[in-house]
C-alpha cells in the first residue's frame, strides 16, 4: 500500500469516529481550549471556521478576541499556503497522535503555512478535536508539520519536543 492509500484509508476511518463523537457533542471541549488560550492572552492567534463534523472553536475564539487579535486564515488558491501571520494556530484535523502527529484532509494547506510561519518565527500549532480521533499510529511524510499541543473535550495533550 502506498503512502497515499495508507493517509486515504486512516482518513476514512477518522472521519467515521469523527462523526460518531460529534453526535455525542456536549460542546465542553471549547471551555477546555478557553483555558488553554488564557495563558496566551494578547498573542495573535488563529482558528477555523469548522466545517462537516469539525470539533467547534468558535466559542473559545470569541472569547480570545476580547483580549488580543484573532483571525481565520484566507485559502488564496490551491496548493498555496493559508495567508495570515498569527503566532498561535488552532489547527483543525482529521486524525492525531499523542507525538503531535496530525492527518489533514491532504490539502496540505496547514502543513505549507505553519512551515512558512515557523520558518519566521516560532508558532505554537494547537490541534483541536476529540479523543475519538486519537490514533496509535499515522502515516506520515517529512512535509507532516507536528502538533505543540491538542485539546480533547477530555484532556490537554502537551507535546514534549
């Protein structure tokens, strides 16, 4: 199996759990990345407008932007990178891993934009979904920008680098 077939088949089995956790959304997971944004009060900081079943950051973000810059980024064209310069990105995904593993939806827009920001300086990528799409294992590239962090509507995940 190629390494395109291995992201295409962990991706369908993500999406399905994804699903099945946000079914059973009770929306607490926001208050648990409120309480990881509070300690970066004032630092630019990105988000996502979620989409299909995509964990919410909304609430969390609202609450940021009462204390410094927040933005979502602007896709430009395909194949390019996001635009815009934030220092702190909550970064949406399909499946994650407890070594900041993440697996997108293989547009590679987040892996080429967090490159280009972290090349800049450094920029803190939070991964925000629920434990349901946890896995042991990815498949993986080099180009595969790590997670500093994930937030669960269980726990806060911090990557040790």
């Amino acid at each position: 199996m190629t390494l395109d077939e291995q992201k295409a088949a962990a991706r369908k089995a993500a999406f399905a759990r994804r699903k099945e956790a946000h079914s059973g959304n009770t929306g607490s997971a926001a208050g648990m990345l409120s309480s990881v944004l509070a300690g970066y009060r004032g630092v630019p900081c990105a988000g996502y407008m979620p989409i299909r079943t995509e964990i919410d950051p909304l609430p969390a973000m609202a609450e940021a932007a009462a204390h410094g810059p927040v933005g979502v980024p602007v896709i430009v064209k395909e194949a390019s990178p996001l635009y815009f310069e934030p220092e702190l990105v909550i970064v949406p995904l399909v499946a994650f891993t407890r070594a900041g593993g993440r697996l997108g939806y293989g547009g590679g827009f987040y892996d080429r934009t967090l490159e280009l920001l972290r090349a800049k300086r450094a920029t803190l990528a939070i991964g925000f979904a629920y434990i349901a799409q946890e896995c042991a294992e990815l498949p993986l590239e080099a180009t595969d920008q790590p997670l500093d962090m994930i937030v669960t509507e269980r726990e806060i995940i911090e990557i040790k680098g």
